[in-house]
C-alpha cells in the first residue's frame, strides 16, 4: 500500500469515508447486500484498508449498483481481524475474519454476487455477526 493510501489519523479516514460513499451510488434503501469492513485500530492494524481496496475493486469490477460497502469501528473480535460482515437481503448476517485482500475478493465473489457463505473464513452467522 502506497503511503498516500495509508490510514495515519482521524481525518484520513473521514476522507476515505466520504471517498466511498461518493464511489458507490446506491438507490436509497435499494441495496441487494452490504458489506462492512470493520476498521477499528486493531483492523487497521492488521490489514483493513487493504482489504476495504479490495472489495471496492471487486464491487466496481462487478458493475453492480445494488451492493452497499461501508466501514465501522471494532466490533469486539480483535484476534480475527481484519473482519468484514457480510448481509445479504433476507439472509442472515456473516462475519468473516482472518482476512487479506484475496481471501476479502474471494468472499465477495461467491458470497455477496454468488449467495454461497464460505465457510472456512466465518466467525459467526447471525445476529452474533
């Protein structure tokens, strides 16, 4: 990751907060799926932003306008990161952990534009998620 890309203070990453919302341009309330790269600072730490620029890769290769991708802080789960929930309409919500840039492209293909969890990579289904 490049230095101009790293995430070294709060402002960085309100930048990269609003440099998603403006890339991804969702009907209101209108989105199939959401996918959350959790960025607290042990997520950050571990390899976050990488994987956040992976799954927007993903979702802007796709061409889909139907996926939602957002970011959050911590979420508890510290010796998983970085993490990414998963939640699809009317299914239940995945956490995923353990992640890097291809495991989070691997994820996203069969999970969020396929519907198939993969399995080795879940921490929890469901409202634990």
């Amino acid at each position: 990751m490049s230095d101009d890309k790293k995430i070294t203070s709060v402002e960085k990453l309100r930048e990269l907060k609003s440099r998603v919302k403006r890339e991804i341009s969702l009907r209101e309330d209108g989105y199939q799926a959401c996918v959350t790269v959790h960025m607290g600072t042990c997520g950050i730490a571990s390899g976050a932003p990488e994987v956040l620029d992976a799954v927007l890769d993903e979702l802007e290769f796709s061409g889909r306008t139907d996926i939602r991708v957002t970011t959050s802080g911590c979420i508890g789960v510290c010796s998983r990161e970085p993490v990414m929930t998963v939640e699809l309409l009317d299914e239940k919500k995945v956490l995923y952990g353990d992640l890097d840039p291809d495991k989070a492209r691997q994820v996203f293909r069969d999970h969020v534009l396929e519907g198939k969890v993969v399995p080795r990579y879940v921490v929890t289904l469901g409202d634990g998620a």
